[in-house]
C-alpha cells in the first residue's frame, strides 16, 4: 500500500458526518454511519483526493477545500473542525 492510500483496515468507523467547505459549491456533507463506512482514503496521481464509501465514492480537489469539519453521532461535542 502506498503512503498515499488508505483502505478499511486503516480506518476506524464511527459514527458522525465529514462536512467540507468547497469553494464555489458551498457546503457538501458526507455520512459515515454502520450502513455507510468509509472504506478507503486516496491521493490520486492528479491530486485529487478519492474517498471511498460501501455505497459509493467522492472526488475531491483540495485546493477548492476552505474547512473540513467532523461531527460525531456518538459524542454531544461541536465537531473537530480543521
């Protein structure tokens, strides 16, 4: 596996939503929930960053990212943001 990705074994499964600012788009939610586990994470050769999901998965460019933010199910927090 190379450093550039990531795959289930590499990731923990809560329960919670990725909310990112996108640039020209606005906000875009992502759920990772028991039905929905994000299975694996990518840095493309492009750039782009490919999230997988069991349902599906995303192309992101990062360089149109203004926030990241991370909301548990499980915890009664306001979120990791970054």
């Amino acid at each position: 596996m190379s450093a550039n990705h990531f795959n289930e074994a590499t990731l923990s499964h809560p329960a919670g939503a990725i909310y990112l600012a996108v640039s020209n788009i606005g906000q875009v939610g992502l759920a990772i929930n028991e039905n929905s586990k994000l299975t694996g994470v990518e840095v493309r050769p492009d750039g782009l960053v490919r999230l997988e999901r069991e349902t599906g998965w995303t192309v992101i460019n990062p360089s149109e990212v203004m926030a990241v933010a991370w909301r548990s199910d499980t915890e009664q927090t306001e979120g990791q943001f970054l």
